[in-house]
C-alpha cells in the first residue's frame, strides 16, 4: 500500500496505477450528489440533454453537508453509504465519471463498471465528517438546489484523505480485509 497525491479531474494514467488499500490525499473540483441528483443526471442523459458539469474525469462524492454556520466554508461533511447509488453508476461512468466517494461496499455491477471504465471507488472515513470538511476550500451550488443538502455542489478541496476500495484491477479492499481478518491477519 502507498501513499498517493491525486489532482482531478482524474484521468487513466493516475487511476491505473492505483491499488486497492492505497492512501490518497485528492486536491482539486469534486462534486456532490446523493440519490435525488443521481436520479435527474442519468435522466439527462437517457434524454440526450447536458449535463450540469463536465463528467469526462469528475469525481463525485456522496454526501449531503449540514448547514454551514455564518462564515465556515462547510459544515460536517461525512460520506453517504454508497450502494444507494449504485443503480445509477454505471451509467454515468459510462459517460466519463472516474471516480465516487462514499462509504462502504460497492455492488457486483458498479465494480465491473469500474473496471470496464477505468473508474476508482474511494471510501472517506465517516467519523471524521468535521476533519473531512476541513479540508474543503470553497462550496457552489450548481445544479438542483430545491434538492437542499442533495444539491448537486462543486467543492474545491485540497489533500482530502482517502482511501481506495475499488481500483481498475477488479480489487475490493473491504473483501481484502474480511478474507485477511479470517485468515487471522
């Protein structure tokens, strides 16, 4: 396992060299999006209309941030469990998407999308929702903002810890844990 700076958009080269169990720190334009969102982009899409954001190399993260105090850039801001979007995945990484942030496991089929599509699955610790947002340097709402929280945002972050779970070569680190956990490692 090593240690990785990664800058998006994100493109083959750096996601090929990942490895499930890898620590990155990812530094630039993600975006947000849950349930609501995911279901209005693949709608798009299925119509042949743009897009609120580019998808050739985006990331996008699973969360819907509390509301931020006067003057703090973003309130807490821990993963969503991930398998809610699950049905939507492959679709957008079809479309260019490379890389989604969440928590925990990831379906049969968003994984094999992820390797069809040279994508990157990372987990952000969930407990550290407050540590997490820290390192967010600045929020736009840009699409859905009837959706509240579910507001599809574009955040500016600078060395977000991460960590891979799924990478190009069909590895799942939760899988990886549970075999080496039982094996008595």
């Amino acid at each position: 396992m090593k240690t990785v700076e990664l800058r998006t958009p994100l493109d083959d080269s750096q996601i090929s060299n990942l490895d499930s169990g890898d620590k990155v720190f990812l530094t630039g334009e993600i975006y947000t999006a849950r349930d609501a969102a995911h279901k209005r982009l693949v709608k798009l899409i299925e119509e042949g209309k743009d897009l609120p954001f580019n998808l050739k190399g985006a990331v996008i993260y699973y969360v819907g941030p509390a509301p931020s105090r006067p003057g703090q850039i973003m309130n807490s801001a821990g993963p969503t469990t991930s398998y809610r979007m699950d049905s939507f995945t492959p679709l957008l990484m079809e479309n260019g998407l490379k890389g989604t942030i969440g928590k925990g496991p990831r379906s049969k089929q968003v994984r094999e999308s992820i390797v069809k599509n040279g994508g990157v699955y990372f987990a952000a610790v969930g407990g550290a929702a407050a540590g997490i947002a820290s390192c967010v340097r600045n929020v736009e709402i840009i699409a859905y903002e009837d959706l509240g929280p579910e507001a599809i945002r574009r955040l500016t972050v600078e060395r977000m810890p991460l960590f891979v779970v799924n990478d190009t070569k069909g590895n799942d680190l939760y899988e990886a844990g549970v075999a080496a956990y039982r094996r008595g490692e």
